[in-house]
C-alpha cells in the first residue's frame, strides 16, 4: 500500500520508495551518487546533465544510473 505522501521508483533493478515531487539529483545524491559524475536513463531515455538537474520523479519512474568513468 503506498501512502499519498510517497512514491515509488526503480533504480538499477532496486525499488526505492520516495518522497513525492523529488528531484532527481536528490534522489541521486541519497543512493551515494554525484549528480555530475552519473548518466541516468529514465524510462529507456538518456537524459542530458540540465534535463537531470531540474526533473521531478514520478511514481513508476525507471531508473538507470551509470558512473562516468575516464580511462585512457
């Protein structure tokens, strides 16, 4: 049973109940993730650094989050 107060998202194949109306770089910054260090997929889209900062999840939301990692 979900309250009216929370929602639920799946990130990486983890459900995660939430507080309705966060923002994504919150959620991401209280699984130990840095906003600007992470490509998030929502619901089969890549979504661009700008579009992360101000996107509000929804309840069902689909989350895949994957570190940039530099190599050379």
């Amino acid at each position: 049973m979900t309250d009216e107060a929370t929602i639920t998202v799946t990130a990486n194949g983890r459900e995660y109940r939430i507080p309705k109306n966060q923002l994504l770089d919150t959620f991401l910054e209280s699984v130990g993730q840095k906003p600007g260090l992470v490509v998030v997929e929502r619901n089969g889209i890549a979504l661009t650094q700008s579009e992360a900062r101000k996107t509000v999840l929804e309840h069902g939301d689909r989350l895949e989050i994957v570190r940039i990692v530099a190599g050379g």
